[in-house]
C-alpha cells in the first residue's frame, strides 16, 4: 500500500520531514506544502534529506506556496516535480492513503 | 472520489485553513465529494462568526462559509475543542448560561464520534494542521 506524504514545515525549523524520510516506504510519495517547500530547493543544507527520498520514492512541491514565498523562479532539486492544488487532489488518488506529518 | 477532511489550526495562524480550503475547493471542483469538514482542537477557532479581518486581508470564517453553502458541506465543530475555546452554538450558550453564541451559519456543534464515522465512510482522510 502506498502512502502520500504531507510534509508543511521547513527542515530548518522542525524535523519532521526528517522523520518521514526516515520511516516512509519505497514506493510512497512526500508532497512538501507550505513552509515544507523550502525543503525542495537546489543547494539548500538540508538537500541531501530530499535527495535521499528520491532514490526509491517521488518527491512533489506544491507550486502556490513557492509562489507565495517568492521562491517560482530558484531551482528545485532535479527530480522534484511541481504541482498545483489539482494535483494535490490527483496525487491523494493515486496513492492509497494520505499522512500528514504534523 | 469521498474526502473527510480534518483541521486541526486556528485561522491566521500559518496556512492550514487556507491550504484545507484550497484542497477542498480544488476536489469539489473536479467532482468529487465532501463528506465533512472536522475542525478539531485549535481549528475550532475557524468557525467564529465574530472576527473582523482588516478589509484587505481575506476572512477565512466567510470563505467557508460561501463554500458551505454552495456546495452543502458539513462543517463540523468538535464540541469538547470548541466548548474549552469558547464557541458557542445557540444552544450550547444557553446551556452554559453566556450571553451570546458565535458560531457563524452553516458550521455546526458535532463531536468526536462524527470524525470516526466520517473516517469510515470516506476514501480519504486528508489532515491539515500545524
């Protein structure tokens, strides 16, 4: 069973996409919401954690809140993919069960 | 496709409400259904029909609402939550002696029993919180 991850914070102010890299399966999905996009760009320290996700699972960044943070136009990590709320919606039905790590 | 969806943040705190409202609106527009809306702990806050935001900024309480009532979601207020932070359906204020109640329309005073069910009877649950 494959599980979407939502993840809402920055990696600078709290672990838990840390967490959810941790403990999430191959095969599942970490969408980074709000503050969690942060987590999605290029160069950034905590990089490597995304990075490591995307070996064996599909990493999305929901683009309004990008857009919000002024952040549209920095570079993502190579093989994060962009979606809009309708994507969101899209990705809770492709996948089994939708966690948010709160 | 049956979402319950769960809001567990007050409005104007960071972005839950708005991140739950844009999902849910994004859902009903592409046809799928709502069975409910569960605000829960500080989410509770989003049901006060008594906030007054600056003109220029967007009221949350209004947005859901209009949302509410054009698609007839239930919107539903966890009782125990909403009673510690003070709000109150009309018959909640009168059982506890206050003067006033203020929950705006369309919400509703429900409780916990009402997330399970939800839970049971929707494909999803989608949670957003803090």
């Amino acid at each position: 069973m494959a599980i979407l991850h939502t993840v809402n914070k920055s990696p600078y102010e709290k672990a838990s996409l840390e967490s959810c890299v941790q403990r999430s399966d191959a095969g599942a999905a970490i969408l980074l919401i709000e503050d969690g996009v942060y987590a999605a760009l290029a160069g950034g320290a905590k990089a490597d954690l995304v990075k490591a996700a995307l070996a064996d699972r599909k990493v999305f960044v929901l683009e309004p809140d990008l857009k919000a943070r002024g952040l549209a136009d920095q570079a993502l990590i190579e093989g994060v993919e962009s979606v809009d709320f309708d994507g969101f919606v899209d990705l809770t039905t492709q996948y089994d069960q939708v966690n948010a790590w709160l | 496709m049956k979402y319950a969806i769960m809001i567990n943040e007050g409005p104007y705190n960071h972005q839950a409400s708005d991140t739950a409202y844009n999902f849910c609106k994004a859902a009903l527009d592409k046809g799928h259904e709502i069975i409910r809306v569960f605000f829960y702990h500080d989410g509770v806050n989003n049901a006060t029909r008594l906030g007054v935001p600056p003109q220029d900024d967007r009221n949350i309480t209004e947005k859901w609402v209009a949302l509410g009532k054009e698609h007839d979601l239930d919107l539903s207020v966890c009782v125990a939550a909403a009673q510690r932070r003070g709000l109150l359906d009309e018959g909640e204020a009168q059982r506890w002696g206050k003067d006033v109640n203020n929950i705006a329309e369309v919400f509703h005073i429900t409780g916990l029993g009402q997330l399970v069910e939800a839970c049971i009877q929707a494909d999803r649950l989608v949670e957003f919180g803090d």
